[in-house]
C-alpha cells in the first residue's frame, strides 16, 4: 500500500492547466453527503469532465499525484459509496456532464449512453424507439446509468429482465492509471478473451470510472396485468410464483412479497394511500403479467388466481381493472420505502437468500432479535430474486434514537442468519463503506484474497475509490 | 514468466502418493486430439479426479513443481483449448469422473453439477422436475458443464436464454494455487464485492479449473411452433426478427438464417435430409417459437408470416403441422454443419458482429475473397446473436488441399472486415490455441493489459492451459 496523497495547490493547478473551466464546479455538499446521512466526505476539488477524453487526463493526473479518485453518479446509493472517505481530500469525479443519449439502435435492441444519463431518461429514450430499458427503481428520476452499473443495481424487474449486470453489453471504463479501455461492444456473443466487463460491473468505483456503456433494449410485452394476491404464508408465495411461471414462463414480470406491517405504516403515514385488501392480509403479493397480444391479462391472472385458491396458496386477491388500480397497487409497494422512512428505522437490511431459505428466515427473523429487544418489523421485497428488505423499527412510542446502542448487535444478529441460511448481505444496494466489514466477516478468505489479488493488479496505487469494498490499507 | 517444468518421473510419484490409483487414466491419444486435427499435445500424464479435493492436490502439486495444468471436458472444442501445447509434457485434468448432479431445487429453477456432467444428462434431469435448460448445441451429447462454462459456449437458443454466462448462478472453481474458491451461491443478488464468477467463465482454463456450477432453469414453455420462412434479403431476416418479437417479445425462441448453399450441400451429401421448400430460396429461417398457454403457436406463426408478407420481407413460408415436420426443420439446420464437414471447408470463421453490420458484412464477404481464389460460401448462423459461421468451400472439384496456402490469407480477409464491421473473430467457439494471435491483433491494446495483469496476479507462475487465450510467454 502506498500513501496517498490529498488534494493540494499543486495538484489542483494541474488539473487547470489541462481541463477547462467548465469542468471545475464548486463543492457542494451534496458531493460530500449521502440520502441516510451515515458519511461525510472531505472537502476536495469536484470536477465535472464533459468527455471521457477529460475524465482520462484527470485520472491520469490524480495517478501520477497519488490523490484519491471519488466517482459520483447520481447521489443517491445507500451505502456510502459515492463519498469519499476520511481519508486525504479526493478528487470528486462527478459524470453529470456526460449525459448523452448517443445511439439507439431499435432492431438490434440496444442504446448506447454516457456513464452521466439518468435512468429515467434513458428510460424514456427506449419508449420512443417502441422499446423497454426494463430498470426501475426508487430513484430512477435521479439515479445516473455509471452509478446503477458500479454497483450492479437491482429494482422491482430483476426478476424478469436481470439487473444491471445483465442489461449490459459493453462498457467504457477510464482505468486507475487513466489509460481508456474501450469495450463499448454491441456484440451479444464474443468470447475474445477474459469478461473485464462484468469485473468492472459492480466494482462500485474501485477498478476505474465507467463513462459510457452499450445497454440492452427490449419489446414493450404487448399487454400488462396486475393483481394484488393475499398468501397464507412467505411459502406459499414460493409456490404461487412457480405455478403462475408454469403458468405464463417469464411472463412473470414482478412479484412482490408485502407484510402487513408495511400496510400499517401507510396508514400510519401516509393515509391516502388506498389499500386493495380491506383489512391489510398478513402476506400479499403484488403480482405483475407482460404478455404477447392475444392473451389477456385480467383473464390469466384470474386463471392463476382461481388454481392458486384451488391449491390453498391463496386465500384473497384483486385484479387491476384499469390503469388507475395498477397504478394505486403499485403506489402500496413503492410508498412503503417512504413510509418506513417517516417512521425512522433502527436498522435496514437488504439481504438475500436462496429462495427456497426465504420462509425459514422469515421464520427465524424475530427470534435472532428478541433477545436484543423489542422492535416492529417490516419485511418485503423481491421475493423471485430472495431478496428481502428487512427492517427492523422501534415500538409506537419509542424513536430509533432510543436503541442506537443496539443497532449494531441488531445488524449482527440479521446478518449472521443471512449468512447462516446461505445469504447475501449486500444483495442490491452495493457494499459501499456501509458493509466494508461485513464483507471482511462473509466473504470466503479466497474470495478475498481474489479481489485484493486483482485490486492490486489494476490499481497498485490504491487511488480509485479507496476505502470502498476492501478496506483502503 | 517463469519457466515451466515437464511432468517429470519424481512429479508423478508425488501425484501418485497424494490421489487414489483411480484418478489415473491411461494417456489415450483422445486427450492429445481434437475434433478438426489442427492441434496435437505432447502425452503427459492424464488424471481423472474424482472430487474437488482431489483436484485441488492435483493442481497445488502442479503449483509447486511449475508444471503446466491443462482441463479437459468432453474434448469437443473447436479452437484446440483442450490441448496440451507444445511447450514441457503437461498434467492434462480431466473432469469425466464428476459428473453428478448434486441438487435442483425446481421453484428456485436452479440446478446444481459437478463439471463434468454431460450437457444432455443436465437437460434431462431439468425435464424430470418440469423445467428447462436451455443450452442447446451440436455437441450436447458429449460437450462437459465445466467445458461449456470454460468457454462460454452459445448454440441455438441463446437468443432466447442467452450464452453459459447467462444460464450461470454460481461456480466452484479451484484456483491455480490449489485453492478451493467456492462460489456456489444459489443466489440471483449479490453484489459483495468483485464478480468473480464471469472472470472464470469464458477464461478457458487459464485462471482456474472449474469443478462445480449452479446453473439457471427455466419454466417450460407451454407450446411450440416452428415455420421455415423465405426471405428476400439478410436485411429482411432483421427485419422479420424485430416483427415477430414487437408481437409475441422473448417468445421468440430461435431465429437462424440459412443460405441457399447449405440446402446445396445437405442434397450433395446428405440426401436424405428433407427440404421445407421445393426450390431452395437465397435467405430463408428457421424460427421458433416458445409461448405461454393460450396462444395457438401455428395461428401466431402464420399471423407473424401475414404481416411480414405485407411488408415484403417474407416470400414464402411453412409452418410445422406436427413433430415430424418440426424436427425435419430443425434437421435441416443442424445437418448443415455435418454437411459442411463432408464437403470439406478450405476455411471456417465463427464471427460475430454488430445485427445492424449482418447485412454489409454479407455483402461485402464474398468481395474480400475474390482476390484470393475462386471458393463456394456457406453462410448460416444466430442473426439474432449477431452471430455467423462464415465457411469457405472449394469450387466443385477441387479439393481443400488445393487451397492449403490461400487458408491465412481467407482467414485475414474475414477478421479484417469483421474487425472493421466492430464485431469479434471469436464469437461463441472461444479463443484456445487458435485463435491466440488473433487476440494480439484484434483486441484493445488496453484489453490486452488488462487480460496480462489479471492472468499474472491469479496465476503468477503461467501453469494453468498456457498458450490458450494469451501466449505461454
């Protein structure tokens, strides 16, 4: 490990003689902050390239310097990857300049885009062409395609179309010594030589700053269905998600587990959130159908409702008869975030498992935190994926600044269960610093050594992102 | 590069005194061939293990004394990667004792095997818990896991399910020190650090030796429908693929273009191989399709070729009206390469480039070889892949000896414009020894630094398949 150096006069007055003004922007706050308020960057100098040409003399710059390298999407990552750390003042790499949409290509159902484009608005592109860039998530309004791909984002259609790692074709990554390694590919089949691009896919920053990336497209499904099923059990979720794949394939869109205490929430805190079920069931699904024209999808989800009841994996449900209704049975999942939000978490976890060790965790959930203390729980997310969001929160009354001492045995006790069952406990959000010691305790020593192996390899200077993933020293 | 050992007398007493007689196999000549007979290894000694420990002593013996590791699947590859090189006599690996299948879990639609089960054998124990794996390849009834994710190998459904890469959840690999990296998560997130996993698939033996995988399985489709379509023009195929996925999406299972040369061959060789047209058209396809119950696969099929036939990309067409007729298309397009084997090929290129760049690399194919020689094209392959296999043929008469000298400068011509076109010269074959110089010449000087760092830092002392990918020195 070598020492890094901060940002100095010096270093600063380099960095002006070869980028333009423009590039330099004051640094804000926003650059050195996070959406949950867990990290604090050092001020250092914020830089906003507007070409991959200025990003590499940057770089370059800070390698020759040995000042640590922060790139910055969109802000809006929960684990604190986009900061820098307490270390020497960084170099703030922010994309927010290279936001260009330069190609789509409709039949080949592809689109190339700059590291700085916001998700929504690649989006939107894709809808214009008659396509779908299948990606969504909370922040899609915000979020920047170089962020979602350093750390391999998730969301509600991972379960049909994959996440970020698997809607990419190529990449342009500006490396740790600035050189530009261009694999910006629209080739779905090369095998010339070693995957760099799923080695960069989710290195969260720490093996260079992706600037540009080919994407994958896909038809719009001609029509779209959405239902709102109450299941006896986390179980039998499992096995109605089988039987409406047996039912319609990949037709299956999303399937979303939702725990009653999400519905309480809302109640609680945003009361005009309509509710499908008149007394919240303890698990629903929210279940959403893209299928070929000729079928329709109020007519298979009853087809699979009415086989579910059958089979006793589904006690209740309602179908979406317009779009409002699909848009209100959408509004319960993706409020529920907010709603935990307002009522202030002690602890949030996003774990996964192997789906079949889904019930057997939520079984045991409760019990690894009963001896710690006494706390509501709100458990839900992409159950097709065995990813959950398990939350844990104070009783009525009580605030999370009440059990602050607790969190960490809190954090301990959810995390040793994932990893007991098999589990992930850095499933879609990334590791960031957030979990930096987690994957220390979780990952296998091989697995370790591998990544320290290849982070030395390709960035011997330890400038990129230090601190992140792997402990910086 | 540190110099290589040869398997010496006192190598192989130290193998003998660490694994069971059982794990040694007589050096057939099988483990020192391959399919085409470009390449011959030098007999070393030759180990069946019969688990991932014993593997693992295997290797670190090999670490210890220098000694070059070359894996073996089911011998089936088509670039010599199976092959020792012609460097010191090596310890050639063969996976053909593990071939169990550990564990499926049918609602997780995953399965667990060891690397040397047969791909044929995986596909039938998907079939047994009403699944699919859809890998599907001319090599399926000989073709090992380890080899296929070794690889990254494609085949006739990728356009649908994607490429090994795609079809994999999780690897056991033991490292070229001997070290077990276990990697077999069951799960579909997880973003704890670097992807290690997609680093060893399509390495081909040079990083590690894969000895365990979870793959993915997918529902089976509820109906099938199959047509054989003529096209006017490659173009048109494009086109005719983007219209049948606006209508029915991934249902699209298999999209191939085949060239009126092909049905040539099959009657001048394969005579008993029944045509789906009377007179054979320039372009015609082969799809399928795989759809959810409630559509009429052959009614889709035939409102698919309506519409096509009003826009003028489809000139003729016939749907299968049974099993029969749908393994006799099928037939056709899987003969084609049995057929081109008989004919004898001066030149075989398994290509792929940008879809868009299908039609000029068509157009302008036959022009890079007319200052050559006078030669017969078999052009066939995945359109929807951007994926071709690009033979070359000796005029009626004459034989491929004939043309022995104009073979690199066939070869140059197609890698230069499919180099120029932005597409790879190692589409879904991979690289091994065949293709090792064109590595040099075609990819990214940034690629090849970053492939040399990453194959230093894993496997600093060059054992592990030297000479495939990159060169032994």
């Amino acid at each position: 490990m070598t020492d890094l150096s901060p940002v100095t006069p010096d270093f600063e007055a380099s960095l002006r003689a070869a980028l333009p003004d423009a590039a330099f922007k004051s640094p804000e706050p926003k650059y050195f902050e996070e959406p949950r308020g867990r990290f604090q960057g050092a001020a250092g100098v914020v830089l906003a390239p507007a070409s991959t040409t200025e990003v590499a003399a940057a770089v370059r710059l800070a390698h020759e310097a040995g000042v640590p390298v922060v790139p910055y999407g969109g802000g809006t990552g929960l684990v604190g990857g986009q900061i820098a750390g307490e270390g020497p003042a960084a170099l703030v790499l922010s994309l927010e300049r290279m936001t260009r949409i330069r190609n789509t290509w409709p039949r080949e159902n592809l689109i190339e885009v700059e590291a700085g484009a916001i998700l929504a608005d690649v989006q939107a592109k894709a809808k214009e062409v008659d396509r779908l860039f299948p990606l969504s998530l909370a922040s899609e309004g915000s979020a920047r395609i170089g962020g979602l791909l350093a750390t391999n984002a998730g969301g509600v259609n991972v379960l049909r179309y994959g996440n970020m790692r698997d809607l990419c074709l190529g990449l342009e990554v500006v490396l740790p010594n600035g050189d530009i390694w261009n694999g910006l590919t629209r080739l779905r089949k090369d095998n010339l030589g070693y995957d760099l691009r799923n080695l960069m896919i989710g290195s969260e920053g720490t093996l260079g700053v992706i600037t540009a990336a080919t994407l994958k497209l896909s038809p719009i499904p001609a029509t779209r269905g959405t239902a709102m099923i109450a299941v006896p059990s986390p179980d039998a979720a499992l096995d109605l998600l089988a039987l409406a794949r047996n039912h319609v394939g990949d037709g299956v869109v999303a399937f979303e587990l939702i725990h009653e205490q999400g519905y309480h929430f809302l109640s609680e805190t945003l009361p005009d959130v309509r509710h499908p079920f008149e007394t919240p069931p303890e698990w629903s699904v929210l279940i959403e159908l893209g299928l070929p024209s000729g079928l329709d999808p109020a007519q298979v989800l009853m087809e699979i409702f009415e086989a579910a009841a059958e089979a006793h994996i589904a006690t209740d449900g309602t179908i979406a008869q317009s779009e409002t209704q699909r848009a209100e049975f959408w509004a319960v999942r993706e409020k529920i975030p907010e709603a935990n939000r307002r009522i202030g978490s002690v602890s949030s976890h996003d774990i996964s498992v192997p789906m079949e060790a889904i019930p057997e965790f939520i079984e045991r959930g409760p019990g690894v935190l009963t001896e710690i203390g006494n706390f509501r729980i709100n458990c839900f997310g992409h159950v097709g994926d065995g990813n959950l969001h398990y939350n844990v929160f104070p009783q009525p009354g009580r605030s999370r600044a009440d059990h602050d001492n607790e969190r960490p045995a809190i954090k301990r006790a959810i995390h040793d269960l994932t990893h007991e069952l098999g589990g992930s406990v850095a499933a879609e959000h990334g590791v960031g610093r957030l979990k930096v010691e987690d994957v220390q305790a979780y990952a296998d020593p091989t697995h370790l050594a591998l990544m320290r192996q290849i982070k030395d390899a390709l960035d011997p200077k330890g400038i990129m992102n230090p601190g992140v993933i792997l402990p910086a020293s």
